[in-house]
C-alpha cells in the first residue's frame, strides 16, 4: 500500500537543518503503524511528505503503486483527495459547517452529490456514535466529540491509508484512549491501512507494530 525508500528531507537554514536520511517502509494493506519519536525529529514533516505536500530531499514515496515523484501538484492532490485521510490534532472541523457537511466534505471533494454525501456522512457519524447530532454545530461538541467527527471525516470516503498526525494529543486522558479505540476500531473494519504518528504508550497497544523515527530511520520501538 505504502513504500518509503531512503527518503530523506532537510531545511536549508541559515543554520541548515537536517531532520532525518534513510527512512524505510512497507505497509501492507490493513496494516496499523504507530510512530513515535522526540518532538521536531520530523514526525509531521514526514506524513507530509507521504501525503506530497511536502517534497523530500532524497528517496521516494510510492502510494499504492504510485510513486508521487510523477505527479505534479494536481495530481497529487487528486492522490491525496481519492486514497488518504487525515487527522489532525488540532481536529481542524469547520466551524462554519454542521457535522454532517464536515464528515461530508471529502465526498464533495470527489463529486459526489450533495444528498447522497449527506446521506453517508450520517452513516459514518452514527458509526463513531454521534448519529443523532447530524445537524448540531461544532460548537455544541467536546473535544473528544470533535475528534470523533475528523475521525468519520477522515474515513468517509474509505481511504487506503489515514494518516493521524497526534490526534489525542489536545484530549484528556479518557477521551484520548477512547478516541483511539475509536479509530483502530474503525481503521480495521474498513480494511484501510493506518499511520498513527503519537506521544500515547497506548499506541503501542492499538498498532500491528511501533516504530520510532530518529535522524538515520526507522526503528523498531523497544
Ligand atoms: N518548511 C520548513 N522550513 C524549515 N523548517 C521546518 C519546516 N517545516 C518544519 N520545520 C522544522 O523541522 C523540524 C521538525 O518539524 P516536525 O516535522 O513538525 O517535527 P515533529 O512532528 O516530529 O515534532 C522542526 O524543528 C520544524 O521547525
Ligand atoms: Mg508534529
């Protein structure tokens, strides 16, 4: 589903600033990573580059077959819009919006139509238990809510692969746990193949594998 080779990405400064060289991939279809590793070793700037919105310095990012170095930036973000979801810590939930056009917008994005997006953003709000708040706004929600409904956003239109870049990381303890079971529960029965980026030992306990991002790679977390 996901091959990283060799990628490598630095700042140029002034004062230049690599992150990390050498990181390696393979996720299978359905497989749940978690990725751990100290604050500014790049951990966001690598789902970016994963996700083409960012480009790497070396090495190459293959996204179910194809390699994102082929495609300019509108073919990226047709990529991005058909096989990738995300979550966010900071939930980035229209304000603006009701719950159901939120978890709607990647359906709209794809051209499907506004009733029958509607009619399946629902579906995926009741899947993450909030069926009955279609129509309240973001304002009315917790925290915790509000991440569950990114969580059906991200998955709406069944991506491939989500990408959650610390997405407990603005949660009390009880709803990051929850939220987290949420998303592996949901991840799994979409057979969508997940790259959790997290500060959560959890984690650990949700993922089919830990890998820890240092400068020279990945690592298996011990
Ligand atoms: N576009 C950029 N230009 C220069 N430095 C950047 C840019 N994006 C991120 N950085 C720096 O790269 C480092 C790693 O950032 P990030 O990927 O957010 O790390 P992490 O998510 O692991 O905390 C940070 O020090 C950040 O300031
Ligand atoms: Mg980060």
């Amino acid at each position: 589903m996901l091959s990283l080779h060799d990628l490598a990405r630095r700042f140029p400064g002034p004062p230049p600033r690599p992150l990390f060289a050498g990181v390696n991939l393979e996720l299978a279809s359905g497989e749940f990573v978690a990725i751990i590793g100290d604050s500014g070793v790049g951990k966001s700037t690598l789902l970016h580059c994963i996700a083409g919105l960012d480009r790497p310095d070396a090495g190459r990012v293959v996204v179910d077959g194809v390699d994102l170095m082929t495609l300019d930036d509108d073919g990226a973000t047709i990529l991005r819009r058909q096989k990738l979801g995300f979550v966010f810590q900071a939930f980035h939930i229209l304000p603006w919006l009701d719950l159901a056009a939120n978890v709607a917008l990647p359906l709209g994005l794809l051209g499907h139509g506004a009733a029958e997006s509607r009619r399946q953003a629902t579906a995926m709000l009741d899947a993450v238990g909030l069926g009955d708040r279609a129509a309240s706004h973001p304002r009315e929600l917790s925290g915790g809510e509000l991440q569950r409904v990114a969580i059906a956003r991200a998955l709406a239109h069944s991506p491939k692969l989500l990408l959650a870049d610390e997405p407990t990381g603005n949660l009390d303890p009880d709803n990051a746990s929850r939220v987290l079971d949420l998303l592996a529960t949901q991840v799994r029965q979409r057979g969508a193949a997940c790259i959790l980026v997290t500060h959560s030992r959890r984690a650990a306990a949700v993922a089919d594998r830990v890998l820890r991002l240092t400068a020279v790679g990945l690592v298996p977390a011990g």
